[in-house]
C-alpha cells in the first residue's frame, strides 16, 4: 500500500515540473554521475535540482518575489 501511495505523490509532483535542456561540460556531468554513484543523490536530475533549490536559496535575498506562493521546496 506504502508503494502505491508514494507512487502517487511522485506522479503528483512529476506532473507539477516543467523539463528544461540544460548543456553541461563532460566533466561536470561525469561528477553528478559519481554523484549517483556514491549514493549522494537518486538520480542526476535531483542532484541538478539540489543544487537550483541551493542557489535560488542562497540569492533568494536578490530575487524579487513575483508570488507569495514562490516556494523553494518540492
């Protein structure tokens, strides 16, 4: 039942995010690679949205809300 559910809430949220094409050099995907590899991260793409949340956090301050529904967090 637990897998069901979270499969639900994880549709939910797919369904919520919008794709983006980002180019990275070789060597800085082959780095979010070992990332994953380490077990730091489930996939790349959450490591690259780690660290979007990281920096819109630290320059949040510079950013001027266009909401009050502007959230950091997924």
């Amino acid at each position: 039942m637990y897998d069901s559910c979270l499969t639900g809430v994880i549709s939910l949220l797919v369904l919520t995010m919008k794709r983006i094409t980002l180019r990275l050099p070789d060597q800085q995907i082959a780095l979010l690679e070992e990332l994953v590899r380490n077990g730091e991260f489930p996939t790349v793409s959450e490591a690259v949205r780690d660290a979007v949340r990281e920096l819109l956090q630290k320059r949040a301050g510079s950013v001027k809300k266009e909401s009050e529904d502007f959230s950091l967090k997924v």
